[in-house]
C-alpha cells in the first residue's frame, strides 16, 4: 500500500510542474508583442543615436530611413520582429526618444530637426 501512495504522490507531483510550466509559458506568450516592440523601440532607438554621434543633426524622415531593417526577437522564441516600413515606426520611436531624453527637438532654418542633448555630445 505504500508503495501505490508513492506512486500516486508523483504522478501528482509531476502533474503539478506541469501545470506551472505551462502557465509559465503562457504569460510569457501573452506579453511577448509588448515585448518585442519595447525591444524595437530600444534597438532603433540606439541606431539613431549612433547615427547622431557622427552628424550633428536628423530629421523625421531620415529617422524613418535609418531604422528601416532594425530587428528584434527574444532568444527562446522563434517569432522576430522587423520594422520593414521606417516611416510607419518613426512616430512611436520619435515620441519614446523624446520622452526617454535620448532626443532633442530644435528648429535649423524653419525645419524641425532632431539632435543629442547637450550632455551626449
């Protein structure tokens, strides 16, 4: 009898982990899209940095044009993102450069242009 208890105590166990690790696996599921976009803007966000390092200055479409092909994808799932269209992402990448301090706006002869905080340079 105690040994059918034991069996019964591991079949349980087992049925336990199980559970946890999918449940695991399904909230790390549910947020990747954030994820992945949090990555995005990350990854571009440093593209134009490195970009601004090397020129003083850059507009919202050169923006557009330096994040095109910036991928990113978490290294236990096979779904990668892409920003295949630069000008569709460079709003939402402006806007977290701005709010994050990465960013400076300033108008250049009527043009609104972007560049490095003073404390970057």
């Amino acid at each position: 009898m105690s040994q059918g208890l034991i069996i019964v105590i591991g079949i349980i166990l087992f049925a336990l982990a199980t559970i946890v690790l999918y449940f695991i696996g399904l909230r790390k599921k549910m947020g990747e899209e954030k994820r992945l976009n949090d990555m995005l803007l990350n990854n571009g966000a440093r593209r134009v940095i490195k970009y601004l390092k090397t020129h003083e200055t850059v507009t919202a479409d050169e923006i557009g044009y330096i994040v095109r092909d910036v991928k990113a994808s978490e290294f236990y799932s096979k779904k990668t993102a892409v920003i295949s269209d630069g000008r569709a992402f460079q709003d939402q990448l402006i806007a977290f450069m701005l709010e994050g301090g990465y960013i400076c706006k300033k108008k250049v002869k009527g043009r609104l242009v972007y560049v490095l905080p003073e404390d970057e340079k």
